[in-house]
C-alpha cells in the first residue's frame, strides 16, 4: 500500500540550530501537507505545496517539494522553543484522503 | 478555519463495551474523516464519512468494529465495538475545508 516515510524519527537540538524533516512517499502525490503537533495537541495545519519543486516560506520555516512529487522536506531555521512538537507530512494521492507520515519528534536545548 | 469539537475528551471503558465518540463542526462540510494515534505514533486513517453515504473503511478496519454515522453535514460519531486494550488510543476526527484539514482536539480512550 502507499506509505509516506519521515526521517529522522527524532531530533534533539540546542536552541538557535536549524532543523530538518525529510519526507518521502512511495507514490506520486498530487499535493503534500505539513502539520505541527505540540505535546498533547492535535495537528495544526501548516502548509499545502502543489506544485513540482515548489518552494515556500513562512517566517523561519522553509518548505520544499520534489520535482518527482514524492519528497518534500521542511527546514527550520535557528530553532527557538517555541518549535518544539512533532512536524507531519501528509500525502495525497489524489484519491481525497490523506496519509501521514510517520512524523519527526522536535526537541529543543535551551 | 473550521472548529471541531469532541466528545467526550477521554474516557475509561471495561474491556467489551462500546463507546460512541461524537464529532460535531461549526460549519457544513462534505468530508469528515476518523483517525486514531497511538501514543508517540503517527496518524492512521481509520475511515472517511461523507454526508449521505455509506462510510468507506481504510484497510484493517471494519465497519463492524467502528460504525461511523453521519446524519448530516455537521455531525458525525464513530463507536469503538467490543473494546479491547488494544484499542486504547487517541481518536480524532477531522474535516477538509478547502485545500486545508482541520482536527478535532481527539477523544483519548483507554481499555483496561
């Protein structure tokens, strides 16, 4: 079946280093999502990309989509506590449901 | 943005009771969508309810286990069957509104 792929499963950083997710799907995508989800919350929407190699940015945070449609990542920039959660790609194959990775858990040093 | 509320927020249950999770937006919707995670786990689509069709159940789910109804385009429950320890999760349901999902803040339910 389709799967989408994140690493790494983990990240521990000290505060003011950049981050990155990978996230790789096994299919084309028609469209891939990002989600944030703080310790006890619930996934917060953060971006939808497209296009093929479609970059976009909100603030600190970088995110890319592969030419191929089945890689994006997302880049953090000097991370600040704030970012700490587990960031989710969602892929769409085109069949109106998401599938979500297996997500990148945040951790931060102060 | 769409709101979601759940009910109820978290339960206890006895191992082969039911428990209906209500799912309730504050604006009409088409899509509406059940998932469950499992703590320090990602998200499973457990299936997809549209208003006035029967739900479709992803692989490893069985309408037997989870009824879903959705009544109308801004409620929707889903019922855990016959519970069972391995059924302690967080569910969520979640709608599409746009190009964006929105969650719920989840049920967590746990199966002793």
């Amino acid at each position: 079946g389709q799967q989408v792929m994140q690493i790494p499963q983990y990240q521990h950083v000290q505060e003011g280093e950049d981050f990155t997710t990978y996230c790789n799907s096994s299919t084309t995508l028609s469209n891939i999502q990002w989600y944030k989800q703080r310790p006890g919350g619930h996934p917060v929407f953060l971006i939808q990309l497209v296009k093929s190699g479609e970059v976009k940015k909100q603030k600190r945070l970088t995110f890319q989509f592969g030419e191929a449609k089945k890689n994006s990542s997302l880049h953090i920039t000097a991370t600040q506590t704030t970012d700490v959660g587990t960031y989710f790609c969602a892929g769409d194959p085109g069949a109106s449901k998401i599938i979500f990775g297996s997500g990148t858990r945040l951790s931060i040093r102060p | 943005s769409a709101v979601i509320s759940q009910k109820p927020s978290r339960d206890i249950c006895q191992r082969g009771t039911s428990l209906t999770i209500q799912c309730q937006v504050d604006s009409q919707v088409t899509m509406m969508f059940w998932y469950r995670q499992q703590p320090g786990q990602s998200l499973t689509l457990i299936a997809t309810a549209n208003q006035g069709s029967e739900a479709t159940y992803e692989s490893g789910f069985v309408i037997d286990k989870f009824p879903i109804s959705r009544p109308n385009l801004t409620f929707s429950t889903l019922t855990v069957s016959n519970m069972s320890p391995e059924d302690s999760s967080i569910y969520l349901c979640s709608v599409l509104q746009g190009r964006e999902q929105y969650f719920g803040p989840g049920t967590r339910l746990t199966v002793t």
